[in-house]
C-alpha cells in the first residue's frame, strides 16, 4: 500500500521484462525476422486486417439501415434519414471526405478499410513502451481474427471506431501517468507527457464523438483508477479525460437542446427507443448472436453454431491468465486497468439490454485482447523451454482453428443480406423517382437506393413528389394510401403502392 493507505502499482508496469519470463531466451527463433520489440509487427498486423477486408469489398457492397442513416447526413445522393436521439455525430463525420467527392460504396468501403487498418496501428502503437511489439501484434490478431470485426471494419458504424479510441485511451493514460511519475529516472520529459495527455484527451473525444454513452462507461473506470492508484493520482490525468469528453460530447449536447428539448429529454427518447434500459440477462442473447444474425432483436433465436463459441466461453479464463503472466512479468497494473475497463464498456449490453448485437461488444474484445495476448504469450516463452514445444502446438493450433471458425462465419454473413439496390432501381422504374418520398417497411435503406426522402409516418407531400408505401405481401395499404396502384417488388416479401401522378 502507498501512502495514506493508497493502492500503489509502483513496479508493477515495467515495459522490460524481469528475467526468467522468456522473451531474451527466444531471440535465436526470431533470427531472420524483425526483433520481437520491432514496430513492424505491430505494421504487420494492421496491414494484414486492412487487406483481409479489401478481399470482401465487393461482397457487401451495399449499405445496411444504419449506415444509411449515417452516410445520408452528409450524402448528396439521397436526403438526409432521420436522425434517431440515440445516434452521434462522429460516423458521418468519419465518412465526410469520401461522401464529398463520390456516392460510391464500393469506395467508402476501401477508404474505411485503409481508415480502420490505420486505427489499428494506432491503437496498438499507444501501447508501444508498456509491452514488447510482438505481444501487441498478437493482441491485434487476436482482435483482427474476430469475424465481427472485419465485418464492421469498412463498415460505416461506431463500434470498432470506438473500440479502437478506447483501446489507444488506456495505452495512453498508462503512459501519460509513467511520463507524470515523480520518481522519473528513465521516464519521458514532461513535454512528451503533455503529448500523450493531449492524445489521450483527443482519444477520449473520438469515442464520444462515436457514441457518448459508451465513453462515460469508457472513461469512468479510468477516473476512479486516478482516485484510488496512488501512481495514477495525477489531476492532468482525469482533466484530460473530462476535457475529451466535453470537446466529443458538445455537438451531442447542443443537438439535444435543438432537437429534442435537451439533454435528459434525449436521454430518455434513446432509451425509450432501445426499448428501456434496466436489469436484463443480456449475456445470454449475446451469445445466441455470436456467431449472427448482425442483429438479434426480440432475440428469441436458439444457441448458433455452439462449437463456434468455445472462444467466448474461455474468454475470461484467458484474460485471466494473461493478469497472472502480467503480474509475472511486472505488468499487471496496465493488464488489469484494460481487463476492467473492458468489463465495465461491456456491462450496459450484458446486463442492460434486452437484444443483442454481436457488434456491441467490439470495444470490450479490443481492451481484452491485451490480456489475453500477455496470457499467450507466456505460453510462447514464459513456461519451462521443456515445455515450449507442447505450448507453442497448442497456441499455434488454437490460433489456426479460431481464424477459420471466424472465416466460416464471415463467409456466411456477408452473403446474408437485402438487396435494396436492387429494391430501390425497381421503385425508380415504377416512377418512383426524385422529388419521390418512400413509407413504410423497410423504408430507411430502400428509399436512400432509390433516392428519395423517408418519413416513419404520413406528411404531406405535394403532387409534384412522387410516393410509394412499402408493406409486406398480404397486407394492405394504409386508409390514406387506398386506391393507389399495387406492385410486387421482386426478390422480396414486399409490395409498394404507387401513388398515381397527379394525386
């Protein structure tokens, strides 16, 4: 214990390893190859993730419902879709330079490919002096490897955003609090740490800008670790973390005022639209989904796929181990600061939510990956070398058996999806064709294809617009839609009433 009975790490984050951990009795099996503490690996690691995408641009080639909610605030294909309170702004914001200049998915796709590869060095980078490289470069394989996450990676959604924001916070906070450590000896000038505190901040505000509810689950366990860690107690800490919460939350803030009466008003029209917010066993429809749907709501489905989901069941033991090889190695400060801010980013789906959505938990399994990597690599090079032969098969096997359970599942969701192009190109041959505003089912997605506004319920529309209400097969149109000409639209369970020029 520290002074005044305050938890104390001193010691316990120590970037080098002590002796008898393995990583110098290993050096001979990285001749030929860049050192196990070179950056690139790290480079490796991101550039094969960018490129595993770009391998599947063109098989989800479309936009999603919430990625047309996102891309069509700053699209000129389409008018903008409604903007639900429970939305930020940082996704369209993300997307901007490549909406300016085309509409092309198949573009925005490999600019958020590239974008996201990027964010993955970045990530790993900012934990650069707190582990050796190759341990970070497995962390990031180990996240990489996820179906989830390569299927969100040049997707325009906020979760892997927001993943990657919180996992460079941590890093950063570590290293900003080693940089402000009064006992310096070998530790950064003091304007290296007001850098890493302004990255810190700047990290912070991402994940806010990308979804504010998250960064307060983000940043709360990183502001009690500066309360209760007596080498953490630093107030710059926790004022760069305020001061990125504001600085990405503020355009939240001000939207609610302006659109929705303010802030707790906004609060309560999101949680209302998410069905309440209260006690719910969300860990269970988390893993029913695990493996898909993309999304699981009412998640009434069976277990999928249950030899798929060996991994998420280990997972706590994993990460459990990696703590262990950490406090062996002088690091479980920082492996434990990642293990609980993950946990807690992770409590509002397990526990608060009563669907699932295999995406949520992305930030969660980034954070965790640092663990688990430490737990690995131990298994690599900290057991007995008489060992070592029957870790490394283990490890390696897992590996490989985990990277192709998580391409089976990619492979099958990526060909799971709507055509709405399609959809929308058959409403523009029916006259349907802008000024033109699309209702009913499905309306979000297929109204952006056929470049027409949406409206979840009727408005006026003048008689130079042309409408079409969307309504499964069987049922009929709405009483004001009566009379208005009736057509099947081909590959989907849907029928679209015209309304007739001049009505």
């Amino acid at each position: 214990m520290g002074h005044h009975g305050r938890v104390s790490l001193t010691g316990l984050d120590r970037s080098r390893p002590r002796p008898g951990t393995g990583a110098h009795q290993t050096r001979g099996a990285w001749r030929g190859l860049p050192g196990p503490d070179s950056i690139w690996w790290l480079a490796l690691v991101a550039a094969a993730f960018t490129v595993s995408q770009f391998a599947y641009l063109t098989l989800h080639a479309q936009l999603g419902w919430d990625e047309v909610v996102y891309v069509s605030q700053v699209s000129s294909h389409a008018p903008a879709a409604w903007f639900d309170p429970a939305r930020s702004r940082g996704v369209p914001l993300l997307v901007t330079p490549v909406m300016m200049l085309t509409s092309s998915v198949t573009a925005l796709r490999a600019y958020l490919a590239v974008v996201s590869g990027l964010g993955l060095f970045g990530a790993l980078l900012a934990w650069r002096r707190l582990r050796p490289a190759w341990v970070l470069a497995l962390a990031g394989l180990l996240l990489g490897s996820l179906w989830v996450v390569r299927y969100y990676g040049s997707r325009a959604m906020p979760n892997l955003w927001l993943a990657l924001a919180g996992l460079a916070a941590v890093g950063l906070f570590l290293q900003a609090a080693a940089a402000l450590a009064p006992d310096g000896g070998r530790q950064p000038s003091r304007r290296r740490a007001w850098w890493l505190l302004a990255g810190l901040a700047a990290c912070v505000a991402v994940a806010a800008l990308m979804r504010p509810g998250d960064a307060v689950f983000l940043a709360a366990p990183l502001v009690v670790a500066v309360l209760v860690v007596g080498r953490w107690r630093r107030w710059q800490l926790a004022a760069a973390i305020v001061a990125g919460l504001v600085a990405g939350g503020l355009e939240w803030a001000i939207e609610a005022y302006a659109r929705f009466g303010g802030v707790f008003p906004r609060l309560h029209a999101a949680s209302a639209e998410q069905g309440g917010l209260g006690l719910h066993l969300g860990v269970l429809a988390e893993l029913h989904a695990l493996n898909g749907p993309v999304q699981c709501r009412p998640c009434t489905i069976g277990w999928q796929h249950p030899a798929l989901s060996v991994w998420w069941l280990a997972l706590p033991a994993l990460a459990a181990l990696g703590l262990l090889a950490a406090h062996r190695a002088g690091r479980l400060g920082s492996g434990l600061l990642a293990a609980v801010c993950g946990l807690v980013v992770a409590v509002q789906y397990l526990f608060l939510l009563d669907y699932a959505d295999p995406r949520f938990l992305i930030p969660a399994y980034a954070l965790l990956a640092v663990p688990v990597a430490d737990g690995l690599g131990w298994l690599l090079t900290g057991v007995r070398p008489g060992l070592r032969p029957v870790t490394w098969t283990l490890v390696v096997a897992a590996l490989a058996l985990q990277l192709v359970s998580q391409q089976s599942v990619l492979y099958k969701e990526l060909h799971t999806h709507n055509n709405f192009s399609r959809t929308g190109a058959d409403l523009n041959r029916l006259g349907v064709v802008p000024p033109c505003l699309v209702r009913g089912k499905l309306l979000i997605p297929i109204a952006y294809y056929a470049g027409c506004a949406s409206a979840p319920l009727p408005a006026d529309a003048g008689p130079g617009v042309h409408v079409a209400v969307l309504k499964v097969t069987g049922n009929g149109p709405p009483a004001w839609a009566r009379g208005w000409q009736p057509h099947r639209l081909r590959g989907t369970p849907l029928t679209a009433f015209v309304r007739p020029p001049g009505r």
